[in-house]
C-alpha cells in the first residue's frame, strides 16, 4: 500500500490501473479511521481491484467556532488499518494542495443541506459537496463508498451525483455501533467517562421510537415527543434536533407512511454526536 | 456522425471509445452555429479521434428577463456543420433530461463571475459552470473546447477546472469575426441592416483601444474615455460595460502592465452584444 499526498501522484497511480481495466473504489474519510471506516473499505476491497482511502480534514466544511482544529489525526494508525483491510493507496493531501490561494469554486445545493445538521451548520454541506466532486474528479473511482451513520450526507451525495452527472455509483453501508449501542465516530474520542456512558440516549432514543412504530404509531409528533422527553431526562445531553424527514427529499413528515429517515443531533458536554434510523 | 438525445446514449458512446483508447474532444455550444463553433470543431477534431459536440440552449444560465425562448435553433444546419468538419456525435439533450424536477446542485465562484457580464448576468456563469460540469462528467472528454470570443466564460470554466480538479485540458481559441470585423455571434442574426452597421461600434473602438496602446498609451481610464467616447458617437449604441481587467483573475486594472482583458458589451438596439481583445 501507498501512502500519498499530491493530486499528481494519484492520478499516476489511478492512471495506470486504469489502462490495466482495473476497477477503483474511493473511501473519503477524515482519519481517524475505526470499525466504521474498516466496514467502508472492507466493502469496497470486496467489489473493486483497487482501493484508494482518502485521509483529509477539510477545512472548508467547518465554521470557525467547529473543531477543525481539535479533530483527531493519527496517520499511522490509519495507515495500518487501511493496509491491513487491502486498500492499495492513501491520499493525504495538505489542505494548501486542495485549496490554492485562488480557490473560489463551489458545489452547492439549494434543497437537503438547509433542515437537520444543516441548520446549526450552514457552510458544512457546501464544504462537504466541493471535496466529495472534488475528489471524485482526482481519483475517477467505479464505486465511492459513505457511511449511513452520516445520513444527511449519504442523501446530499447521492443528490449531487444525479444532478451532476458524476459517471460513478454510490454505495452505502449501514451504521456499526459499539457493544452497548453507541454509534462508532471519530468524535466520540472526546467523551469523557460520564459522557460516555449519557451518550447512550441517542441510540436508545432512536430504539424507543422503533419500538413504538413496530407497536403501531405513525405520528412523528408523538414519536417526537418520547423521544425528546427520553433525552432531557439525561442531565449531560442537550439536543440539537429529533427529526423524521422523508429519505429522499429530507423534508419533516408527519405520518410514518414513507421511507423514512429518524435523524437526531444531541450535545453530550460539548460534543455534538448525530445518529439515525432508516424505516425504508 | 451521430445525434444523440439522452446521456445514457453518450455514455454508451464514449464509453465504446474509451475501451480502444480512443481520446475525445468536446465542444460545448448552444447549437445555431457558425464559422466561430466551426473554428472550434475544426481545432478538436485535429487535436482528437473522436469530437462531441453538445448543442443544448441552457435554461439555467439565462434569467426570466432574457432571450431563452427566442434564442435562434436550427438542429438540421448545426447537423450539416458537424458532419462536414468531423464530428462523430452531437449531443442534443432536452431540459428536462439535464434538470430533473428535483435537481438543485449547482457549481458556483465567487471570484471571477461578478464583474463584467456577471454584473447584470448574476446568476449567469453559475448556470454556465454547472451545465458544463455536467457536459464534463457525461463526456469525460480529454480535451475541451471554448472561445476567447466569450472570454469571461472562458477564465471562469479554467478557474473551475482548476479548483475542482476536472482532469482535462482546457482550449481556448481565437475569435472569428465577419469580413467588417465584427465578432461571429448567433445573436448577430437580431440585428437589423442598420444595427448590423451600428454594431461595428464593438469592433472598432476595441481597435482604437489596440492603436493608442501601440502608441503608448497604459492608462485605462484614458482608453475608456476614447472607447466610450467612440461608441456613444452611435445612436443605436448602448454600453452596458467597457472594461480593462486582469487577464486571470478579472479584477480592474488602472495600467497595462500586466496581461490584460479590454472586454465591452454594448446593447445595440434591444440586442446585446459582447467583444474583447487580450494583451498578452
């Protein structure tokens, strides 16, 4: 496996798979990669000759109060799990060798990225849309590779690659969650142990209202309502949104007759974590 | 030569090509074409195996206000055109195959497309950036094809390619201009016999610009002055714009000390019309 961190080099190496008729699957990530990410590659090794992960913390998908700054990096350790999952290439770019001096183009969409996550984070769509084509650009992969953890995500990808043409497919992998629940993220390395433990309301929320549809309910304001009263009984949570929104459009739905996405964001101390259920 | 309507069919096209190696050379245009297309034809199928030429009236570049519906079509010439200078595809999508009834994801600048034609166009160079982005992924060609006479579309769909990494290369070629010198336009076939004479305006005081600067003049407001002085002389005239710009990143310049754009767009009667020289 590869290690690199120049466009150039990237396009070198998918240049000559290329020529070979070789197939490319793309994991974009952040780093930090854990059971999440590996079920991302893993898949991808198990449907494409060849898999490029990319490792970049992109600066222009966070506000200035975000944790651009704090959000964890461990290459090495990275480096090991993509090797030992059969991944052929990393690519590490420096955040100067994706944005120039003169970077002033943009991806952005006017439907989607406004409800859930983009409410509280109005930058982070448009942010996450410009690397995602660009890197689909760079590495022209068969197959591209997100997480149903990151749910608003997966639906605005999809969007952009149908509006856009991007000649590739999506392919999406479900959530992996710690033992008791917890769904695995980067970010949960923040948590100390209180707030680990406070962190369960969010899966255990989500179970809740999975319970109450299987007993028969299909209104989202009442499904709302447990839910919510669910997590403010946690003295270290505080939510950000409970929401049932439509898996296509992600418009709020007030009836469970639909694929239905249940997204929640909730502030355990000062880390924002984001989970999710899919009623398809 | 072929005439497709659907991206599925120029895929299915390229894709043909690609696995013999072939390279392709596109030329995005909105059809009507005349000998300036033709020049740009001409240079792709030199430089490539296989050209398409995409014909398509761009809704999403044009406001409410402006010539969408009256904008001059004839398929059947623009077919004959193709043909004869090589072409191996025309695409002809309708809109609704390009816009679904949910698309929402555009690619816009925030450099580069205020100033100039972006000035009373502002929401045109997003359409433009868009719908080429599309046509870039649909084609994926190796080499695409724009004329200097746009030459602001021109410096905006470089800018893009750059920052969002569309592996191809970019050609610019010169403008074609009637034996009179006024600029091969579609929208030249507005012009009534005396706004055809009227519009030589354009031409020409971009050439008195050129002879003071031979002479030594490097003060644009001096060159503005005697430009707009020249064109105002014309009853049928109406500048909207007579500028000196930075020839990369299109900000205003006060001396010709660098490369420059002289850009114009004047209205003549109800038709507007734009031409530029650039100092390299």
């Amino acid at each position: 496996m590869k290690i690199v961190h120049t466009v150039e080099d990237v396009r070198k190496a998918v240049q000559a798979w290329k020529a070979d008729g070789k197939t490319i699957g793309l994991v974009p990530t952040m780093g930090y990669l854990h059971e999440g990410h590996k079920s991302l590659i893993d898949k991808a090794v198990s449907e494409n000759d060849h898999v490029v992960v990319s490792v970049f913390v992109n600066p222009i998908q966070f506000a200035p109060t975000e944790d651009l700054e704090s959000y964890p990096r461990d290459l090495e350790q990275d480096a090991k799990l993509c090797e030992a999952a059969g991944a052929s290439l990393i690519f590490n770019p420096e955040p100067s060798d994706m944005y120039s001096p003169t970077f002033s183009s943009f991806i952005d969409m006017s439907t989607l990225t406004k409800g859930l996550c983009g409410k509280t984070r109005p930058i982070h769509f448009r942010g996450v849309c410009t690397v995602v084509g660009k890197l689909f650009n760079i590495v022209e992969p068969n197959k591209a590779y997100f997480g149903q953890k990151d749910a608003q995500q997966l639906a605005v990808i999809k969007h952009m690659v149908e509006d856009l043409n991007f000649n590739l497919e999506i392919v999406s992998c479900p959530i992996v969650r710690e033992a008791d629940g917890l769904a695995k993220s980067s970010r949960n390395t923040y948590l100390s142990a209180d707030e680990r433990k406070a962190a369960l309301v969010l899966s255990q929320s989500l179970a809740l209202a999975e319970k109450m549809i299987s007993d028969g309910e299909t209104d989202t304001s009442k499904l709302k309502e447990a839910m919510t009263a669910f997590i403010e009984k946690e003295p270290l949570a505080k939510i950000d949104y409970v929401e049932f929104v439509d898996w296509k459009t992600l418009e709020p739905v007030s009836e469970i007759d639909r694929p239905i996405l249940n997204a929640i964001a909730v502030y355990i101390g000062k880390t924002r974590l984001i989970d999710n259920h899919i009623y398809e």
